[in-house]
C-alpha cells in the first residue's frame, strides 16, 4: 500500500474530488460518484517480469512518461497519463477512464527508478479502480512487446 503523508497532497485531491463533484456535466453527473475522500484499493506493486496482465482483459495501460516519450514509442493499448494531466485535468481523466469502461488500471513510466507511475497511483487510487503499478516499467516492456509497439 502506499501511504499518502503529505496534507498538501490531501487538500489538492479533495479540492479535485470537490470540484469533480461539483462541477460535473449533466452527461457526466455520475463521474462525482467514481471519486472518494479514501483511498478505495491499495496500490498493487507488479515488480517482477512476468507480463500476463497485458492478457487481461478488464485491464487499462497507462504510460506515465511524457508525452514526447510516449509519441515516439508506446504500447498500441496504452494511453498516456502523466501526473501533470491527473493534477491540471481531473475531468478529462474521469472521462478517459469511465470511456474505457474496465475495472483495473496498470501504470508503468521508465524504470524501476522513475516515480511517475506511483505518483499517479496515489491520485488514482482515490476512484472506483483497482490500481496496479508496474515497476519495471518501459524499460523492461519494450523488450517483451516489441510486437505490440507502435512507433510514430
């Protein structure tokens, strides 16, 4: 589980559950309802280089690299979130994830090393998702999936 310390952190995210809430569209009146002062699900940490969950069918791949990262080379079936997007945009971000209609979200950014993808978990563990962080990142997923890559 990662443990949220920081009360600036908690202020920002209930400002953005607040407004999520609030400020939502008659078409998107129920976003509000995907958003909660707790944390729903416990980050999973995916450490290791067995790569089943991209089998998985429930599942949503978020790359957490920037954005010039993720256009040169990515997984077809990913869609890139950086933590600036969940922080700038939560509405969009709800959007996103209630279009794709899937109960799981596995996050992954460069390496072992880079926090991106754990960054956005915290926020992201906050909705109706169960959140999965993959720690080996791109670096180790561009090797195993050199089928599914799409390079623009």
């Amino acid at each position: 589980m990662i443990k949220i310390l920081d009360f600036g952190f908690r202020l920002t995210l209930f400002a953005a559950a607040s407004l999520l809430f609030l400020c939502c569209s008659k078409k998107e009146k129920n976003l509000g309802e995907n958003v909660n002062l707790e944390p729903q699900h416990s980050v999973i940490i995916l450490e290791d280089s067995d790569l089943s969950f991209l089998s998985w069918k429930d599942s949503l791949l978020l790359d957490c690299r920037d954005e010039k990262s993720f256009s040169r080379l990515r997984l077809d079936c990913s869609e890139n979130l950086t933590l600036e997007t969940v922080k700038s945009s939560p509405n969009k971000v709800m959007s996103l994830l209630k279009s794709k209609n899937k109960t799981k979200l596995i996050l992954y950014c460069y390496s072992k090393t880079c926090g991106n993808a754990e960054d956005v978990a915290q926020h992201l563990s906050y909705t109706k998702y169960k959140v999965y962080v993959y720690r080996p990142g791109w670096e180790l997923l561009q090797h195993f999936s050199s089928n599914k890559i799409s390079d623009n």
